[in-house]
C-alpha cells in the first residue's frame, strides 16, 4: 500500500485482467490515430513543426497516465496551452530579440525550459495539496476563456488557410485588422484545401464515432495535394519528419536572468493546464463515482512535463477530446493512455514518410472544427444569464482574452474568481425571519417584542466588517428579547466569535437579553474556546431554534405577569462577573421562584 502511494499505477496492476487490457487496447487503437494529427495542429498553433507535436504524444502521455489518478485523462498537446505558449514566445525577449522571432532550432531550447519549470510548478504544487484550489475559479472565468481562445486560434490560422503572408500581431483585432489588409492576396488553392478537409471531416463522422474522421481527411486532403502539385501553386507543406525515436533535448543554459523571463510563461501554462486537467478528470471520475486525488493528478501532470522538456515536446495537460474518446469506446484502467502512448511509436514511422505530403490549410481547417467545438454557447448563455456578477466576469476575462495575452487573461480571469469567492463569503447573510417563516410552525403565536434573526454563511476574518455592520442596524432596532441562530453557520473563526461577544454584550448593556441558537457541535466547540459562552446563563444557548424561541416566550410571559416592560439581564452574561455554573444554576432558580 506504501508503493502504491508512490506509484498509483501498482494497484491496478495488481488486479489488471485480460479483459481490461483487450478494453484498453481498443480504445487506444480508437485514440492514437486521432491524438496524432491533432498534436500536429496543435504545435502549429505553438509556432513549431508538427514533429514537435507527434513527439509530445508518446512519454510526457505515458508517464502522465501511470502516476496519474483518473484511469481516463490522456495528457498531451491541447490547444489552448499552444496558444499561451505562442503567446508567450512573442513577448518574452532574450538578448533584445523575441523568442518567437529566432530559428526553430533556437527557440526549441527556450520552449524545453518552459515545459520543465512548469513541470515543477505543478509538482511543487501537487506535493503542497492544493489540487481543491482551482475548485475557485469560477466556471464563467473558464466559459470566457476557452471562447476566447478558440476565436485566437481561428483568428491565427487565418494566413494560412488564406494562402496570405503577415506580419506577427497579438489580440485578436489585430490578426483579423492584418487579414483583412492583405485579403486581396487570397490564394484560392489554399482556401479549397481547407473547406474541403473540413467538409469531409464532418462527411466522415457520421460514418461511425470510431471511424478515424481527422486522419482520414488528412489523408485525402494530402492524396489531393500530391496529385494537382500544390505545392507548386503556392500552398504551404508541412514538410518532412524524421523518421526517428523522440531525441533527447536540453533546455537552454541556466542563466538567472532567462529562467526569469521564462518563469511567468511556464506559471501561466502550469496554471491553465491544472485547472484544465483537473476540470475534465473530476468530471469523468464523477461520472463514473470514481475516487479523485487532485492533487496527486497535478503531480502527475507535472511530471509528463518535465518529461516533454528532455524529449524534445511541447508541454501538455489533460485534453478533453482524447479523454472523452477513450471514455466513449470502453477504455477501462489509465493503462488505455499508456497503450497510446506506445502506439504513436508505430504511427510516427509510419506516417512520417506521408506527412510532408500534407497541406498546411489542411491542418488548419482540423483546427477551425475544433475552434468550433471548443465554444459552449450554454454556457456562454447561463453565465451572461445567472447573475450580474457573472456577466462582469465573463465580459471582462473574455475581453482579456481577446486584447491582452493569454497569459494576462489568465492570471485577470484567476484574479477575477478570487475576488468573486472573497466577495460571496465575506457577505454572510443576516435577516428577520418573519412570522409565517416555516422554521417558526411549531411555535406560533410569538409575543411583541420577541425578534428571531438566523446568521447563514462563514464567519471569519474577512466577514466581520459586514457582519458587525449588520448586527450594528439590529441593535439599533426596538426589541424586547433577541433569538439568534446561528446553526447554519458552517465556520467561525476568533474574529467571528469575538464580533458576536460585542453584539451579545451591547444588547445586555441595554437589557436586551440574546438567546443563542447553536447546534453545529464544531461552532460550539470553537464558541467554548473562545470563551464566548461563558456569558450565557442556562437556558440562553439551545440546540434547536423551538426551543430557543419557546425560552424566549417563558421568560418574556414571566415578565409581563409582574407588570415590567424590561427584562432582566441573567448576572452570569456581564462579563465583569466570574460566576460557576452552580452559581448560575442557583441564581437562576433564585430569579426564577421571584417570578
């Protein structure tokens, strides 16, 4: 058991059949020859050749998948981590020159060193357990981003599908401000290509859901190509790849100075792809009532990176599409992503010889249609829908998206949920319960004067601001005798405990006695430690919200019969007073054989 909390992969070694493995055979058979021409979309978005992609298909997945803890997610290439990364590439400046601007040769270097400190990152987070942390980026912050990535990434496959040549630009305005200035240039071979791959893509799918749609596509789109030499009428090749194992890269020099420039880069990336990761992976084990470590999985995620920074990769996270496929054809153990892994070995030499055949506006329209799918317009509509918050969140990350870098947009819309979370539960909500409140049936018939108000929501050092603000206009108010639950309060902190003792010590000062409704034994536990209880004689702290308002009416029927509009403060609730509990017992029976 020790081993296996090291090493996930050994528990479902241990009880791994011949029937799981035909399974996981299967739908890696079903995945691979779908993951290969994606990762070669994807490296284009990043700015790099396709072999970069197909390499990033075979260890960063298969270490990923075995330390990993969903049996479902694939690792690899995602679209949206290309994007940063090429984002990224064009702002980060090494010797006064843009990484993005230097030879392919010399940018592989700087993009290995992004993969590794974004490994690490995501390590140093997995073993500090902070895989619930990214539960608080809100689902319109991701909703927002995601849509504005897609229509980057559309946005930037626009040259080539156009068969047109301009300038780098960043923003999505910008690209399609270019586009439009050059769009006399227009090279119709290219554009064919293009619509033609996608139509048949979309042709192919109705076949079957297994069927190969993407790599059959290509595979026309290229058998075309090679028949009406495009090649000569001006469209883009992708060109040739060595037909060889992935080789071993370095990144670049240690220099203090780079690793600096590099890091916000690699925190964007580690960022993104854990919460992608987690997102999907919790999903699927949710579907499947699986247990989940997130943590754990960011470990895992991690080390497929560092992984992909010495085996020439690009850097990866959880993808949806390969995930989902594996889940749909019947993949059962995270041994169905190793087993993919392994078979882009096969398919990279087999392929690799036909791939310099195929045309770039191929590639790109493969991309459009997954632009196309990546846009959820439920979810676009439910978060501009739901709240007003909602709506700012999802206007402003998607604007960032659309006018900054990605990476900025990231850490804006991060920023952005962070703000929400504090906002929510720093506002704990307190109000009257009226007469006819159904927490009150069993006890109608309630005196004047007697007011119930129940606090819901975290009392903590954040909330006190507002939770005194409120409990201040309560005091404010003519009252002869005040309930207070609190039993839907799910967390109290010394600052919360403290907030109540002033509110329960004003309202003595004016002879307005507090009972306090508390039946959370954790709450209780906290309010006895803080010595918040201490102030309250027997009968003023109740388990049920019945039987606090019950006391509350004796005590006030009492005082009615002998003819005082006041009712008496219990001497065990003025702190000054260092009373017993049979002090306090005795005294109250005092007071009460007076009545």
């Amino acid at each position: 058991m020790r081993a296996e909390r090291f090493f996930p992969f050994l528990g479902v070694l241990r009880n791994y059949t011949a029937k799981d493995f035909r399974a996981d055979l299967m739908g890696a058979l079903t995945v691979a020859p779908m993951a290969i021409p994606q990762a070669m979309a994807y490296a284009l978005i990043a700015g790099v050749h396709p072999q970069y992609g197909i390499y990033a298909c075979i260890f960063p997945v298969i270490v990923a998948a075995l330390m990993g803890s969903s049996r479902y997610l694939i690792a690899g290439p995602t679209n949206a981590i290309s994007m940063v990364l090429l984002s990224s590439l064009a702002t980060v400046s090494i010797g006064g020159v843009f990484v993005a601007d230097l030879p392919m040769d010399e940018r592989m270097p700087y993009i290995s060193m992004i993969a590794i400190l974004c490994g690490l990152i995501q390590i140093g987070m997995g073993l500090a357990r902070l895989g619930e942390l990214t539960n608080f980026i809100s689902h319109s912050v991701m909703t927002a981003f995601v849509t504005g990535a897609a229509l980057l990434i559309a946005g930037g496959q626009l040259p080539t599908i156009l068969g047109i040549t301009i300038p780098k630009t960043s923003g999505f305005f910008q690209q399609l401000a270019a586009v439009f200035a050059h769009i006399g240039s227009t090279n119709p071979w290219s554009l064919v290509l293009c619509l033609a791959t996608m139509f048949l893509i979309v042709l192919f799918k109705r076949i079957s859901r297994r069927f190969p749609a993407t790599l059959a596509a290509l595979a026309a789109a290229g058998l075309v190509a090679a028949l009406v030499d495009a090649a000569g009428h001006g469209v883009r090749m992708v060109g040739p790849i060595p037909s060889v194992l992935p080789p071993l890269s370095l990144p670049t020099t240690l220099d203090m100075t780079v690793l600096r420039e590099l890091f916000l880069p690699a925190l964007a990336v580690a960022l993104l792809g854990t919460v992608e990761s987690l997102t999907i992976a919790k999903q699927m084990a949710t579907i499947k009532k699986d247990s989940f470590d997130g943590s754990q999985e960011m470990i895992a995620q991690g080390l497929g990176n560092v992984v992909a920074g010495f085996t020439s990769s690009l850097p990866g996270c959880g993808s949806f599409t390969r995930s989902a496929l594996m889940f749909a054809s019947g993949g059962r153990t995270r041994f169905g992503a190793v087993f993919t892994g392994l078979l882009a070995l096969p398919l990279l030499f087999a392929l690799a010889p036909l791939v310099s055949w195929l045309p770039m506006p191929a590639l790109s329209g493969v991309l459009l249609i997954a632009c196309a799918q990546m846009i959820d317009f439920e979810s676009l509509r439910l978060s501009f829908r739901a709240t007003r918050l909602d709506r700012i969140v999802l206007v402003v990350t998607l604007a960032s998206t659309l006018i900054l870098d990605l990476e900025k947009a990231i850490f804006i819309g991060v920023v952005i949920s962070l703000i929400l979370f504090i906002h929510v539960t720093s506002h704990p909500h307190v109000r009257k319960l009226p007469h006819h409140s159904p927490l009150l049936r069993s006890v109608p018939n309630r005196p004047r004067g007697l007011v119930v108000y129940t606090i819901e929501g975290a009392l903590y050092f954040g909330a006190i601001s507002e939770l005194e603000r409120k409990l201040l206009k309560l005091e404010k108010k003519h009252v002869r005798l005040i309930v207070l639950h609190i039993s839907r309060v799910f967390f109290i902190d010394a600052s919360g405990a403290h907030a109540l003792t002033l509110f329960i010590e004003r309202c003595y000062a004016r002879s307005v006695p507090v009972i306090l409704v508390v039946s959370n034994r954790e709450i209780r536990e906290t309010l006895r430690r803080a010595g918040m209880l201490t102030y309250l004689s027997e009968g003023f702290l109740t388990h049920r919200l019945e039987d606090g308002v019950r006391t509350g009416m004796d005590l006030l029927n009492r005082i009615s019969c002998c003819g005082d509009n006041s009712c008496p403060v219990p001497t065990a609730q003025v702190p000054q007073t260092a009373t017993t509990a049979r002090e306090r017992e005795e005294e109250d029976k005092e007071q009460a054989s007076s009545v």
